[in-house]
C-alpha cells in the first residue's frame, strides 16, 4: 500500500502545478473554463491526498511496521485511538496533515464563490495550490510519509508518552484547520489585490474563513493549554514557549482583523491596514508552522526529523516580498473612503483595540525570534523567560480587555458625551464595585490582578446592560415575552452579540488567568510516607507509596512498563477534601545496553499529575520518586546479570514489591490555583459566542430582512 | 496486491481527469455544437457587469446592517434621537443610490449580453 501513497504525492504535486497554470491563465485571458479547471484542481488535491492520508492511516491502525513513520511512532501496545492519531505525531505524518487539511478547506472555500469574484477566486487558486506544492514537495524531497523498510520490524518504538493524552491528539489537527485557514484570507487578499479588486465583495468572501481560521486556531491553543496543565509536569498552562506563541500571534492578528474589517465594510476605511493584517496573519500562520516543522527548536513541540528550514525560510521571505510589493503597487486602490468622524465612536474604539492586538503581537514576535536570530548569528543559545513577556503583554493585556468593555456601549460615526455618561454607568458601578469588595478582602498589594478583576467587571456590566436593554427594545417593538425576545435580539443580531459573547468568555478567561497567577500557592517538599506539609490554606499528607508495572495495569493506558506514585490526602480546616494519586510512568528505553530490567525503565521518565479541580480553586500535585536508592539498584543489577532478555518485568515486580515495603522519600510539587476552571469556561464562552456569530443566517429570513430594508430605506424618502 | 495498486491508482488517474478537464470538455462541446463562443470584448463587459454588480449587492448588503444597527443603537441609548435621525437619513440615501445603481446595472444587461451569443460553459461546482 505504500506505493499507492508514493503515486499520491508526485500526482499532487503534478495537480497543483497544472491548476497554478491553469487559473492564472483563465484569470489573465479571461477564459473561464480554464479559471473552473484550475478551481476543480483543488478538488482533486483533496481527493488524492484524503487517498494518501487514508493509505498512512490504515498503516498505523493495521500495524504495518514496513512504514518507517509508524515503527518510529506506534506500536502493537499503543491503544486504537492513540494509534488513530499518531499519524500526526511525526514529521512527516504533520506535513501531510497540513496539506491534506488544506486542500479540504480551500475546495469548501472556492466551492462557497465558485460563482463569484472569478478572477480574483483564479489568483487565490494558483496561490493556495502554490502552498500546496510547497508542501507536497516537502514531503517528497524531505520527508516522505511513505518511505519503508524491508523486512520490516517485528514491533514499532510506540508513541511519546507525553502525547498520550486525549487533548493531545485533537489539537494537531485544530491547531492545523486553523494554519491551513489563515492561508484562505491571504490567498484571497493577494489575489484581490492582483486583480485589482479590492472593495466590499472579497471582504464578505473572506470573513466566514477568517472566523473559522480564528476559532480553530483559539481551540488549538486552549488545548494545547489544557494538555500543558493536565500532563506536564509544571504545573502551568502557559509558559511562553515558542510554539505557543507560534500559534498566538496570528490568532491576535486575526482577532484584529476581524474588528476592522467591519470598519473597512461600514466605513470604506482601513482598507491597506487589513489587507496588511490578512497577509500579515497568513504569513505569520506560516512562521507558525516553520518553527515546528523546520527542525529549528529543541523543544517538546518539535518532533526533531529533518531540517526544513532552508525552504521554510525561502517561502516566508517570497510571501513578506510579494505582500509588500502588492501593498506598495496598489496603495492607490486602498485610500480611505472616509474619514474618522468621530474619536468618541466604535470606529475608534476598534481602531484602538486593533493597535494594542498589534502591539501584543509585535511584543511576542520579538521575544519568540530575537534569541533564535541572535543565536543563528552568534551562535550562542540566548533565551527570553516568562518574565519578560509578562512585563509587556500584562499591561497590554488589561487595555485589551478594558476596550472589550468600552466598544460595545458606543455608537457607530459618533456617540454624545451625554449619552456616553449613560451607558458608562452601570459597568462603571460594576468595577467600582469589584475593587471595593476585593480591597475590603485585603488584597490591595496585587495590583495587576485586581485592574484585572475590575477590567473584566466592567466587562461584565456592559455587556449585561447591552442584552438587558436589547432584549427590553425587543419587547417593546414586538411584545415578546422576555426569553422569547432575548432568543430573538440573538438571531437577529448574530454577529453584534454573538461578538459580545465572545468579549465576555475573554474577560472571563483573564480572571482565571490573573487569579490563578497572583494568588497560586506552591510549594516543592520531600516527603516520606506519614509526612505532611501545608499549600496555602490546604495541608496535603503522604499515605502510602503505590507501585504498577505493565502497561495493563495501567489505566490511562501510557504504556510505562513500571509506574510509581503515591496516595495523598489533601484536607482543610480539618476536613477533608480530596484524595491524589500522582505517578510517574517509566518507560522502555529500547537500548539493550541498558541490560535486561535497565532498559526497560531507562527510557523518558514521565509525570502524570493530579488534580482536584473545582470552580474555585484547583489542587495540583505532581511526584518525583526516588528510585535511585541503593536497595533498589540492587533489584536492577541483579536482574540485569542473570535474568534473561524477556523476563526483565519479573525483577521490575520485585522492584514494585520492595518499594511498596520500603518506599524512600519522594519529591513532591504541590500547587494551589483559584480560579483556573474558568479559563476553561472562559475559553467555551468564547468558542459558543464565535459559533453564535459565524452561523449563517437561513436564506428565507435573509430574503424577508433584506426587502424590510428596501422598503425601510425608501420610507420617509418619499421613493417606493 | 500490486495490481490492486495499479487498478486503484488507475481509478484515481481517471477521477482526477474527469474532474479536472471537464469545464475543458464542456466548453469545447459547446464550441463544437455550434454555439458560438463570447467574443472577448462581450466577455470582459459581461464580467465587469458582474462584477459590479456583486459589489454593489455586497455594499447594499452592509448598508441594510449599517440601518439596523442604527436602529438597534438608538433603542438601546447608544444615540440620541438628534444624531440617529442625522445618520438614518444619510444611511438611507446611501442605500438607495446603491439600489439605482443596481437597478441601471440591471436595465443595461440585455445590451450587454447582445451579441454573437453566450457560450459560458454551464458546469460549475
């Protein structure tokens, strides 16, 4: 079957270069057969490469070792869906990935106008082909997904136990949906601008994918937050590692987007601004993939392989070129039709909101690329912590949440000073209200925090007053009783509050963030069996060592070949609150050398956490045993010299047995985190407002609105 | 097992000829048929048309939401009656010089389909 997957990819490729030709010369000649079969180009890319991703796929469900990418990362014990998804845990399983997702975006994309804009749909065919090509090339010169050994091994090395996590292997693909979406916008900005059709049209063409690309990109990250929580041994969600601020940066420059192409729609302005960020947050989901892809970070999100910078770098410095080259050509086509009326108007508001997302990229992107080019140019391994991000991003981060606020409780064009006091007083008493509360709770030395806290109040407050005062105008228009009305306002009004769900889950998720980071407890302890220490408020004890080997025995199915942990008591007050099993999974190192018992837990030692999670606060614990004691060596020398090769699990349950009867002191990492729980929430709230905007309006209610407007439009004009 | 390869990836040969080359296919049946084809001038002007056309429904269309969201403003207190009433009108003179202007697009496109004929080709999708 593998050469059914090497067919695929040189047929791809062919398809790709064929369609780029055939769309460019329907779109310069006019010819419209050629631009509709450079667009159904695309739709056989998709076709061959959901063949050839099917082909890699049964290779990992079927075993089939001959394929080098599932020996490297599966194996015979790797659990159904874990194996389902390690297709895309590897270099070359993600390139194919990438484009696979790509090819089946951009035929729904040139499928929803494939009777519209036909020149500009013939630029953005040849430039999504053109990704295309880029990546199938890749995979054929670089990193084949289909390459194989013969004979083939009897059994794979299996999947990183750090992967082996249900969030884990949805994430890749979220993660990629929104790359590969970040590409339609750009393919569409180019080619507008290539034909030199720049107004109203292309902007309602694009704005469904840039929302998609902006909500699967937002679950990508909040996943890859949650898996960082819940399976890494640190205990944090964000810890400004390059690929997460890889993933974040086109995701604010496309929530910029968003706000000011409704300012571009209303207003006919800031028409080079967005064309630059829609290219901008392209190029930049490209960067995203080239710092994962091209082997230029040691890092848990690079999966090493081959080294793919060079072409990465030539693609990135092509599309940087051509975007500035087609700004520059055609800055005639992209002045503003108006002028800002008003610096008190949603206009402007917006406008601020768009420079501080801006701001926060450019603060993430100098400190993701500065210490790699100044290590490509000194050699010399530079790095930017945590801190330094959050000196720039909290700031940043408090204006963004406070103009969520503001926006939506000021008019379009202009809104009066009176009229501003109105509907500033409500949030206003909110956050008033917020920082009376949190002072009296003595917690005045966390400034940040509580700017916080009151940021998202307001929040709270203006949103509130926007359905409370809508839903109240619905009534009174068509005498609906109050749940009806509200379900109503919605419908009617999908991306106005949709959006303002959307502001509410952000500033519901800063809360979390901020209280989770100023008020956390955590302490690091040694601890033997019957020891106990104090987190904050909370006192956790040791009760008794625990002791598993073979991956049967374990229940989340890691595939560690002995796992040692501990059971914790964790009370307050006296009383009891939650009982933690932290472990830690040894694994198979696959290194003979290791001897018979070493190698079998000579591989990666992984952490599996504990947690009692709960709307208030989460209780996490995480445990380093100690397994280096003397007694314990003995077990493994012993079995090492007179066991044979397959009969070293036998000394590993000694080895379980004696720690259980003896268990040395443990390390533990204990943390205490209020609120963390509501990042989560605050994340769904986004993603249901996202939802609650982008759906599409049924086209009888859209036909019914659109002739109450014409009529509405001729009123009091005296014209029927 | 490698002929079942070769049978399957001559399947997917054809599937991805087929799709490919049938706008190809249809327009040169359509030729063949006798339908003459657009002369290029009439195809240009036929695509500007269009063109303009769905821009001016695109702009029509955000002019329609401009009118709402006014209205929703006011009744939610976000305008006063004095600042409403300024840009309702303006709103409302906007959207009906797009409306005159799809209506003449509209008038105009006999002219514009005039000619030799029209052989677009009909497959799409």
């Amino acid at each position: 079957m593998a050469d059914l997957g090497r067919i695929c990819l040189p047929l791809a490729l062919l398809i790709c270069v064929y369609g780029i030709g055939a769309s460019i010369y329907g779109a310069r000649t006019g010819r419209i057969e050629f631009s509709d079969s450079g667009r159904r180009s695309v739709y056989a890319l998709a076709i061959v490469l959901t063949v050839a991703f099917g082909v890699l796929e049964l290779a990992f469900l079927r075993n089939d070792f001959a394929f080098n990418t599932v020996a490297d990362t599966s194996s015979r014990t790797t659990p159904t869906f874990y194996r389902a998804a390690a297709v895309w845990s590897s270099q070359e399983g993600s390139l194919l990935l990438w484009a696979w997702l790509l090819s089946l975006w951009s035929s729904l994309a040139l499928f929803l106008v494939r009777r519209r804009m036909r020149d500009v749909a013939a630029y953005a065919t040849a430039i999504l082909l053109g990704f295309g090509a880029f990546f199938i090339s890749l995979m054929i010169f670089y990193a084949s997904p289909f390459s194989t050994t013969n004979p083939a091994p009897a059994e794979g090395v299996g999947l990183d136990p750090l992967l082996r996590f249900p969030t884990m292997m949805i994430h890749p693909p979220m993660l990629y949906s929104g790359y590969t979406l970040c590409t339609i916008p750009l393919a569409f900005g180019m080619g507008a601008l290539l034909a030199r059709r720049v107004d109203a049209d292309w902007i309602k063409a694009i704005r469904r994918f840039a929302f998609a690309a902006w909500l699967f990109l937002g679950i990508g990250i909040l996943l890859g937050a949650r898996w960082s929580y819940s399976e890494l041994g640190w205990g944090g969600y964000w810890g400004w590692d390059a690929v997460e601020n890889a993933s974040l940066m086109p995701w604010l420059t496309g929530t910029a987007f968003l706000h000011s192409l409704m300012i571009q729609e209303k207003r006919g302005m800031l028409k080079v601004w967005n064309v630059s960020l829609v290219l901008a947050t392209g190029t930049l989901a490209i960067m995203g993939t080239f710092l994962v892809r091209s082997g230029i970070l040691n890092s848990i999100h690079a999966f090493g392989g081959a080294t793919l910078g060079v072409p990465f770098v030539v693609l990135i410095g092509i599309l940087i070129a051509a975007s500035i080259y087609l700004v520059v050509s055609r800055r005639d086509m992209l002045r503003s039709q108006h002028r800002l009326d008003s610096l008190l108007s949603r206009e402007a508001i917006f406008l601020g909101n768009n420079i501080v997302l801006v701001a926060l990229c450019f603060v993430i992107f100098w400190g993701t690329y500065f210490p790699l080019i100044s290590e490509a140019f000194t050699g010399t391994e530079a790095s930017v912590g945590p801190p330094w991000f959050d000196r720039y991003t909290v700031p940043l981060a408090l204006l963004l949440v406070l103009l969520s606020g503001i926006g939506p409780v000021i008019a379009w064009r202009r809104a009066t000073f009176a009229n501003a006091r109105r509907n500033f007083a409500v949030p206003l008493l909110s956050a008033l209200v917020t920082l009376v509360v949190l002072l009296a709770a003595g917690v005045a030395h966390k400034a940040f925090a509580i700017a916080m806290f009151c940021c998202a109040a307001f929040v709270l407050g203006s949103i509130s007053q926007e359905f409370f005062r809508g839903t109240r105008a619905r009534r009174a228009m068509a005498g609906e009783a109050l749940p009806v009305a509200l379900v109503a306002l919605v419908r009617r009004n999908r991306r106005r509050y949709g959006g303002y769900v959307v502001h509410l889950g952000i500033a519901v998720l800063f809360v979390g963030v901020a209280a989770s980071s100023s008020f956390q407890h955590a302490v690091e302890q040694r601890l033997s069996v019957g020891g106990s220490t104090h987190v904050g408020k909370y006192t956790v004890r040791y009760v008794r060592p625990t002791a598993t080997i073979t991956p049967k025995n374990d229940a989340v199915h890691t595939g560690s070949t002995l796992n040692i942990g501990a059971v914790l008591d964790v009370s307050k007050g006296g009383r009891h609150v939650a009982t933690l099993s932290p472990s830690e999974g040894f694994y198979d190192s696959g290194e003979p050398a290791q001897g018979t018992v070493g190698h079998l837990i000579g591989g990666q030692a992984v952490s599996h956490i504990s947690m009692s999670a709960g709307v208030t606060r989460d209780v996490w614990t995480a445990i380093a045993p100690d397994i280096s004691t003397p007694a314990l060596q003995r077990i493994v020398s012993i079995g090492n010299r007179t066991l044979p090769a397959d009969e070293g699990v036998v000394a590993l349950g000694v080895l379980a047995r004696e720690y259980l009867k003896h268990p040395p002191a443990a390390q533990f990492h204990f943390i205490v985190s209020p609120l963390v729980m509501w990042i989560w929430i605050g994340g769904l709230i986004v993603l249901g407002g996202g939802l609650i905007a982008i759906w599409p309006t049924p086209s009888a209610v859209r036909r019914r609105v659109a002739m109450r407007s014409r009529a509405r439009a001729a009123h009091g004009l005296a014209r029927a | 097992m490698q002929i079942l390869i070769a049978i399957l990836a001559g399947v997917l040969l054809a599937v991805v000829f087929v799709v490919i080359s049938a706008p190809l296919r249809a327009a040169r049946s359509a030729e063949r048929t006798g339908v003459p084809a657009e002369g290029e001038q009439a195809r240009h002007s036929a695509a500007s048309a269009s063109y303009e056309r769905a821009e001016l429904e695109a702009a029509r269309e955000t002019k329609y939401r401009e009118i709402r969201d006014a209205e929703l403003d006011l009744r939610t207190g976000k305008l006063s009656n004095e600042d409403y009433e300024a840009i309702d009108s303006g709103l409302r003179a906007e959207a009906l010089e797009l409306l005159d202007r799809l209506e003449t697009i509209d008038s105009e496109r006999p002219a514009n389909n005039a000619g030799p004929g029209n052989a677009k080709p009909k497959l799409e999708g």
